[in-house]
C-alpha cells in the first residue's frame, strides 16, 4: 500500500519518526530523531525540526515571507526555520521561515508567527498569539492568548504577557515612508496584564507590572506598578 503522506527524496527523516495522513516533507526539510508530524501538516523546504518534536495537525512550518500589494514594507530575503529539541507546535498554526527556536518552546493551536523572530528556550506562545517580525522572546517567558506582539519588539528573559494584549512599533498612524520601527522593549521578569496597549519604542522597566487593560505611553521604571488609561504610576510592584 502506498504511504498517505508525502516525504520528498532530498528530505532527511531520523529515526523513529511519525507522519500522518496527508502531511508533507518537502525535499530540502529535515526532521531529527523521534519527531511527529500531525496529519495534514507541511513542512517546507529549508525547515529543521529537532529531536522529539511534536508538530501539530495542518500546521505549517517554513512558509516563506511574501509582501501584500499595499504593503510600504519590503519583505527581505530570509533563511530556513530552525527549531529546537523537545518543541511542541499546535494545530494550524503559520510558522514562517527564517525563525529559531530554542529547545522545549511550546506553540499553542492557530498562533502565527512572521519572520527572523528569535524565540529562546522554554517559551510559551499561547493559542491565537501573533508575532511578527524581528521579534525577540527571551527564555522562559510566557505569551497568552490572543496577545498581538508588533515586529521588532524585545521580550527579556521569564516576561509574562496576559491575553488581548496589544503592542505597536509605529506612531505615525498613517504608516508614512519613512517612519522608524521600533517596537516596546518589555524587560526580565515585567509582567503584563491582560488588554493592556503598549505604545511603540517605550520600555517596561525590570520586574515592573502593567496592570489589565492600562494604555501605556510612557517608560515604566523598573519595579513599578503603572495602571489607568493613561498608564500613571501607582506604586511599587509588588508579586502577586
């Protein structure tokens, strides 16, 4: 019988590794020892899956980056995707080439995550989270449902952003030519309430709070608690 899944023939597969029905290697993927791919999933070419991942069904992984007409963007031209041991991807979720990430990184079901993002060990991306562009997610930190993470933001290491919340990294809202990108740098250990909005080029200061559903247009400094719309300083941060 032949197999109901397609590996190509310059595709490398380790052993002990799972493919279900209706999934696609393409020629140039390369899966390590003891991954599962989930029915119907693709994995395009240039994409490397480390040992003992687990990709979810009808996901894709290495999709490459493609500019819209109305796009003021350039897209650029990026490498294969990389990905750690131990990871685990959810079901339909877009997973765009150029990206790596470190081991154990956990992706929820229908996250979507752009190019040249540096994700380190041991992050979670929760279901429904998009992350765009030239973002950095540092070790252990954790990114809940929903979340909208603007390109070209800085998440430092155990960061905990609640769901709905909302980052941008430009404010000239007409996105004019020659606008600077540059999205919030949120530092280690800052924890970010559910809906909050964070401005574009701000910094959320270490172990600070942003409490739910707070606009924030300013620095937060380190160790502060900012709540209110807009955001203003309520004292010190305090672990809940």
């Amino acid at each position: 019988m032949a197999a109901d899944y397609h590996v190509g023939k310059e595709a490398e597969v380790g052993a002990n590794c799972r493919i279900g029905t209706g999934a696609v290697v393409e020629d140039g993927a390369r899966l390590a020892d003891g991954v599962t791919i989930g029915p119907g999933a693709v994995i395009m070419s240039g994409t490397s899956i480390g040992e003992g991942c687990e990709i979810g069904s009808n996901s894709t992984l290495g999709k490459k980056p493609r500019a819209a007409a109305a796009s003021t963007r350039s897209v650029q031209p990026v490498g294969g995707l990389v990905i750690g041991n131990s990871c685990v991807i959810g079901s339909s979720c877009v997973i765009y080439a150029g990206n790596t990430f470190a081991d154990e990184c956990y992706v929820g079901d229908l996250a979507g995550i752009r190019e040249r993002c540096a994700l380190a060990r041991a992050v979670l991306i929760g279901r429904m989270v998009s992350l765009e562009a030239d973002a950095t997610v540092g070790a252990g930190s954790r990114i809940m449902t929903g979340a909208y993470i603007t390109g070209e933001t800085t998440i430092e290491d155990d960061v905990f952003i609640g769901p709905k919340v909302i980052t941008t990294n430009d404010r000239n809202l007409n996105m004019s030519e020659d606008a600077v990108f540059e999205g919030p740098t949120i530092k280690a250990r800052a924890t970010i309430g559910g809906g909050a909005c964070l401005l574009a080029g701000i910094t959320i200061g270490e172990g600070a709070i942003v409490g739910m559903g707070a606009v924030v247009i300013e620095d937060v400094p380190a160790g502060r608690l900012y709540i209110g719309v807009p955001a203003r300083d309520a004292g010190e941060a305090r672990s809940i």
